[in-house]
C-alpha cells in the first residue's frame, strides 16, 4: 500500500527543495537505522547508576517497539494512542526546540524526562514524531526518503544510499551517531581493569550498609510474623535504607491502627508506585502513597479477593476451551500489570472464544502453557516455551497455530527447564567458588546468557570480588550500598 506522506526536505544539487512523494512502510532495517540517534540517547545501558530511570526506558521501548511492530505486519489493525515516557540524555547541543522541550519537562542531571502520545498510522510518521518529540534531528531521514523516492522511479533497478560526510556533522553541528557508538564501545572496560578501580569503593559502601542490611531483615521479619504475610518484596532495586524506610511506615501503620491491616493476612506485598492488586493476586503498596490511602485500600481487599477469584474462573474457563493449557502471568520489568487489567484481558478473550467450537482434544495441551496479550496481533511461540496470544487473536488462527507448534513448545519448555535447573546450580557453585557474599542477575539477563558469565567467572576467579556483593546485568555499577553490578558479557 503506498501512502501520500509530506516528508520534509529533500536535498538536491546542494539545496533543499520542499516535496511530496509517495512512500512505502519502512522496512525494519531502515526503521532501526533511523532510530539509531534515538536509541543511543534512550538506552538503558546509559542508565546503569540510576536504576528507575533505566527501568522507565525499558519498558517505555518495549512498548514503542511494539507499536512500531505492529505498524509493519500487513493487514493488522492500527494501534490504539500509546503513552510512552522516556529519560532522554543531555546533547552539548542546545537549540530554542530544546528549551521549550525543556521548559515543560523535569530536569536531572545528565537527562531529562521526555513524555509524548503515539497515534500515527504509519511507520515513519511514528519515527519523525519519536525524534522530534525528543528533539533529535531528523536531517538523517533524508537518506531514507530519497531511497523511497529513487526506488518508485521507473527504470530505477538500485540505488545508492546516501552516507553523510563526516564534515556535514562537523558543519552542522549534529552528533554522528555512530562515532559515539564507537565511543561508548572502547570506552567498555575489562573486569579486572575495572574491578581493581572500583573494588575500594565497593567495599567501603558496603561496609557502611551492613547495620542498614541488618535492621531491613530484623523489619521484613517481625512484620511478616505480625502480619502473618508470606512475604514482603520491592518492584524495584531501592537502596536498603529506602526499603528500611518503606516497612518502618508499614510498622507504624501497624502500631498506630493494627486492625487495618487484619486484611492483609496470606499475602504477599510488593513495595511499587501505586497501591492495587496485580494480576499475580499480590498486594502493592505505593511508596508515594500516605497511610490514609493505604488504610482504604486494605478495606477493599475483600473486593480485589473476589475479582482475583474470578479472574482465576475465566483461566480454568479458557484452559478447558483450548486442550488444558495453562494460563499464566509473566511480570515483566516496568509498572505491574494492574489485576483489573488483567480480569479485562481474561474476559475479553473468553467471550471472543464462546462462540466458537474449536476442536481441540480434551488434555491435548495440558502441559503447555500461554500468556494474553493486548497488544498484539498475531499469535508466537516465546524462546522459554509458552504460547504469546493477541487477546483479539482469530480463533481459527488460533486453533491451527497451537496444533503445528505444540511439539516445538514442549521442546522448548524441556530445554528452558534444563537450563534454570544448570542456572541454579552454577549460581551455587560460582558463589561459593568466589566466595561471595550474594550472586544475582537481573531480570532481563537470561539463563542462556547468565550461565556462561558464572562459567567464566569462575575461570578468571578474581580475588577482588571476595565477600561483596554481585550482581549480573547489562552493565558496570557500583550501586549505593556497594553491590557490584557487572555486565554478563563482560570482557576478559
């Protein structure tokens, strides 16, 4: 399908002209390559020393991404507007663009928050709107739009993608994007090199923690038994003494008012950014939120029980309706997925699948597993096994997808569970080996990835990370309370 788009201006002979040509969606290439500018400003590799800032950026490209995805798959629906906010780094350049983007929004150092409504319908009106709303330029897209403009001429059979001088970033001022990829690349340390520059400091910040490390087990203890919960966690990597902060309000609560908390019996909670149930039945609390708030939460809990109860109704529901597969949730980094939200999805898909008569056998696909997604528009089969369902997926598309793919699933399944029981192990092994303190990984580092880096570690077997605590994830941090984060393919 060709779309008649205003694409700007247009070099020739050495001056701009003003055109309107026909176009065609970009192809996934040419969209990363003009995202690039983009994506180095926004990565969250960026954001190693400001852990919630990074964890915004994740999820807000996660769901940019899949905008953008389902923009390029032919026939799909548009998307709906998508709100996305992203912690933009600062350029040396500073143009008037920039300090009215700046004026509305907040300021730290080194970045700023950048915030802006997806509704385009097209691919590259999403990227323009994406770099100028971050008020990147957008003299690169040129090369783009002359490629669409050369490949519709007739008697054209190539073309010859234009690749800027280095003096036209030099002339006008713009970053080249990929000399600073370049940059951050050598910029990369060693392990050793970069253990024995932070090892001190490391050491010293964790030393001054271990009375915080203490009080926050004492706490998180004696509330668990006060409260007869079954466990207290956090969304995110606070510091210790923000997390001893958290349960010493929730104590005092307690203290002050201890009869409403009585519904919190059997739970788990989960320190997070707004009060409510997720769609894991576990209770988050609000860090921003006051005691007030949280009270009257508590006495609507018996009201998120029932919900939680009936959401669990519509997945047996729907598991005997598609062959005993499984339903489940998967949380994933950025904010939890509210249990309302949750219950809409469930619902939405049971009534979809009421109506129709799907011919699975009974228990057929019992030992296999799928998670619901809105949005999305064609059903896949994730790396770790389990089944990736658009909420408004075809049920006849449905139906012949989970047939063909069901012995690959189970494969799949078979070797994600051999690599988390060979993760589990290696992690024990490679802790004791190195005599650390504590081993962990983030979330978005998977076991394909984490076993390899314990396997290696444990062949440089660093005397420098004796008694600390590490963390495996995408880059080098010494963290406020001296844990140690190290990205998992980390140079030798």
């Amino acid at each position: 399908m060709y779309v008649t788009t205003f694409l700007g201006y247009m070099r020739f002979g050495g001056r701009f002209s003003l055109q309107i040509v026909q176009r065609r969606n970009l192809s996934g290439a040419d969209t990363i390559n003009a995202l690039r500018p983009f994506y180095f400003a926004v990565h969250p590799d960026f954001f190693g020393q400001h852990p919630r800032e990074r964890e915004v950026n994740e999820n807000s490209l996660k769901r940019l991404n899949g905008y953008l995805e389902n923009l390029q798959k032919p026939g799909a629906r548009s998307p709906k507007p998508t709100n996305l906010t992203f912690y933009v780094r600062d350029t040396k350049e500073r143009t008037d663009s920039n300090d009215s983007l700046q004026a509305s929004g907040l300021h730290f150092p080194g970045f700023r928050t950048v915030s802006f409504t997806l509704q385009s319908k097209d691919v590259l009106s999403t990227v323009l709107d994406v770099l100028k709303s971050c008020s990147l330029s957008v003299e690169h897209m040129q090369e783009l739009q002359t490629r669409h403009t050369q490949s519709q001429q007739p008697g054209t059979s190539f073309y010859r993608p234009i690749k800027w001088d280095k003096t036209y970033y030099t002339f006008t001022g713009f970053r080249d994007p990929e000399q600073e990829l370049e940059q951050a690349k050598r910029v990369d340390p060693t392990l050793s090199l970069w253990l024995r520059n932070n090892e001190q400091e490391a050491t010293k910040k964790q030393n001054a923690s271990v009375p915080r490390r203490e009080e926050l087990k004492r706490l998180k203890r004696e509330l668990i038994q006060k409260l007869g919960l079954l466990d207290i966690r956090w969304q995110r990597k606070w510091g210790v003494a923000h997390k001893c902060c958290q349960l010493q309000s929730l104590s005092r609560l307690f203290t002050q008012s201890p009869e409403a908390l009585h519904n919190l019996r059997g739970y788990v909670i989960v320190f997070t950014d707004q009060s409510g149930m997720n769609a894991s039945g576990h209770v988050m609390l609000g860090t921003m939120d006051v005691h007030h708030q949280w009270t009257k939460f508590f006495e609507r809990l018996p009201s998120y029980r029932r919900l939680f109860q009936q959401s669990d109704w519509l997945k047996e529901r729907i598991s005997n309706l598609l062959g005993e597969i499984q339903v489940i949730h998967i949380e994933r980094l950025g904010p939890a997925l509210p249990l309302e939200e949750h219950y809409n999805t469930l619902n939405t898909f049971h009534k979809r699948l009421m109506p129709k008569r799907l011919s699975l056998h009974p228990r057929s696909l019992q030992d296999l597993s799928m998670t619901l997604e809105n949005d999305r528009s064609t059903p896949c089969l994730h790396e770790m096994g389990h089944f990736i369902i658009p909420t408004m997926c075809d049920t006849l598309l449905l139906q012949n997808f989970l047939q063909s793919q069901a012995q690959e699933a189970r494969r799949r399944t078979r070797r994600k569970d051999q690599l988390e029981a060979e993760e589990e192990n290696i992690i024990s092994s490679c802790r004791q080996d190195l005599s650390l303190y504590s081993l962990s990984k983030e979330p978005s580092v998977s076991s394909s990835q984490m076993i390899p880096c314990c396997r290696r570690l444990m062949e440089e077997k660093s005397p420098q990370m004796q008694g600390l605590h590490l963390c495996v994830s995408h880059f080098y941090s010494v963290m406020q309370d001296g844990d140690l984060c190290i990205p998992w393919d980390w140079k030798g």
